[in-house]
C-alpha cells in the first residue's frame, strides 16, 4: 500500500496492512522532521503538493524494487506532504515478512531509496545563518 496524505500520519495504519498469521516479523519505521539541519534551525519543511504524482511513481519504484529483491508482498509507505513542523510524522515504512532479517534489509532498503529520491519534492527552510 502506498499513501500520499496532507493529514497527520497514524502508524498502526501501515502496521494494519502488512501483519497477517504467517509472519513473524512486522518492521516499521517513522520518520519525523528534526530540527536541524546542516547545523541550523529548521523552522519548517514542505514536501511539495504539485509534485505528488512524481511522489507516488518513486514509492511505487521502490515498493517494485523490494518485491523483486527480496519477493516480499506486504509494504506499506505512508508519505506526509505539505508544510510539516519539527518533530511531525513525515513518513511510515512498514514490512511484514516471514523473518525478521529481510523485513529490516527491506526497511532499510526503502528508507535509503526514499532519501535519495525526495529531494526532488521537498523543501527545507532553515533559520537565517
């Protein structure tokens, strides 16, 4: 499941969508907005609206990639876009998987695969140097 959202992100919805009996491992990342970066305040970041469709291509890429390196099935990426503040939801990965040991190299996988990936639709603003 991928979902592009302008609404505050509740985990256990991801969580929801990739746990079924078979599985002994559901891992889940959240991801929140820090408040700094490259060694300055960050007041806000705002992932693009206008660039959503561009947003759900990548996800749906990497929800490709992990189903063909590692044959898993049940992946949920929940993205937050719009202006976020410090310490707000940005992004959910969850992975249900029989063993724990794909389902954290998935994670992973989709975690480094989004950061590489998002710059394209997101914005930082940092306090003035």
């Amino acid at each position: 499941m991928i979902r592009i959202t302008r609404n505050p992100i509740h985990p256990e919805a991801a969580i929801e969508t990739v746990r079924k009996r078979a599985y002994g491992a559901v891992i889940v990342y959240v991801g929140t907005v820090r408040d700094v970066s490259h060694d300055r305040r960050v007041i806000f970041m705002e992932h693009q609206v206008s660039l959503q469709d561009l947003a759900r291509q990548e996800l749906e890429r990497i929800v490709e990639e992990i189903g063909l390196k590692w044959h898993l099935e049940d992946i949920s990426i929940i993205h937050r876009i719009g202006k976020l503040r410090t310490g707000e939801i940005l992004l959910v990965v969850a992975i249900g998987a029989p063993h724990r040991v794909e389902a954290f190299e998935a994670c992973q996988y989709a975690i480094d695969r989004f950061k590489e990936v998002s710059h394209q639709w997101t914005t930082e603003t940092l306090e003035p140097a």
